[in-house]
C-alpha cells in the first residue's frame, strides 16, 4: 500500500473510531451494547474462563515490550523499536481519549450483573487500551518484516482474541473494544515506515 493509501486508510478508520465514540450517550446504542456484553459476560465455562483470563495481558504495555525484547534478540530492531513505539502512542493516544469520554466499567454501571474476573483495571472504560495496544503493535510489525496473508490473518485472531477477552472479564463493552481495535489500526496505518 502507498504511503498516501494508508494515510486515508488510517484517517478512515480513526473516523470509524469517532463515530463509535460521539453514539456511546445514545440510550438505544447503550441498550444494544449493554445487551451484548451480558451475552458474552455471562461466562461459557471454565475452559473459556481460563483462555480469556491467561491472554487478556497479551495486550498490555508490558507484553509489547517482551514481543520488541523478543525481536531484538532476532536482530529485528527496527521492526521492534517501531512496532513498541506504536504501541506507546497508541496506549498515550488511548488515555487521553479515556479522559474525554470518562464511560465507567461495566462493574461500576451495573455492580451485580456484571461477572468481574480480573483487578479492577485503572482509567475508564472507552476506548479499551488492550486491544489497541495489542493491534498497533501486531500491524506496525507485521509491516516492518513483511509477513504474508496468513500471519496477518493470525495477528488480528490474536486482537479480536483479546478484545472479547476485555468484555469477557467484565472491565469493556464491546464498543470499547471495537473503539481499542479501530484505533490501534489508526495509529498503525499512520505510523511511519522504515526507509528503504
């Protein structure tokens, strides 16, 4: 893709982002949103608790950083130091977003009806830093070293994974995590190459 191609494929999906932000204090999307993270909160077992609760972190800033530490030691350092940097962005760009739309947990909207499986996370709600931390990092690198289709395919398996881990565990909606995803995507698709 040329570089303007992904300046408009990035613009495109930060739109996307928006308009899922500007409808969240809409009461029928609320509803909807609501009702869909009762569906996938209500639990589907212990096995399904037990993948949700072990890959939720794959989508932390510690995690970017052990995946950079990992490909440095492959030699990999460009790849790394732009796929982390991302990231940080991504995570930055993320807080300052939390502030603005300041949506609470779905734990502290309904307290009862909410399955909480994990520590109470910092921050609020829109839009989920995991996903979007986790999908910055997975496209910026998987650009740098030039993986095929089925990696890519793989990746964002790995992204949607860990976005239904978020409201799985009781801390997003699923807007949130359709937000998290569509901004880490952004930021990916704006984010610099290296130079050839």
């Amino acid at each position: 893709m040329t570089g303007a191609g992904r300046i408009a494929k990035g613009l495109a999906l930060a739109g996307g982002m928006a308009a899922i932000g500007s409808v969240l204090s809409r009461p029928r999307v609320r509803e909807i949103d609501a009702a869909l993270f009762a569906d996938v909160n209500a639990g589907h077992g212990p096995a399904a608790d037990r993948v949700f609760s072990e890959v939720t972190e794959l989508g932390s800033l510690y995690a970017a950083g052990a995946a950079a530490g990992a490909l440095l030691l492959l030699g990999r350092r460009s790849a790394a130091t732009r796929a982390l940097s991302a990231a940080v962005a991504t995570w930055a760009a993320g807080q300052a977003l939390k502030k603005v739309v300041d949506r609470p947990r779905p734990y502290l909207a309904d307290a009862e009806g909410t399955r909480r499986m994990i520590a109470k996370p910092t921050g609020t709600s829109w839009p989920s830093s995991h996903p979007a931390v986790l999908t910055a990092f997975t496209r910026v690198a998987a650009r740098e070293l030039s993986l095929g289709g089925l990696a890519r395919v793989t990746l964002t398996g790995l992204d949607l994974t860990v976005a239904t881990s978020r409201v799985y565990l009781g801390v997003h909606y699923p807007t949130d995590v359709a937000g998290g995803l569509l901004l880490g995507r952004s930021i990916a698709a704006l984010w610099p190459t290296r130079r050839a």
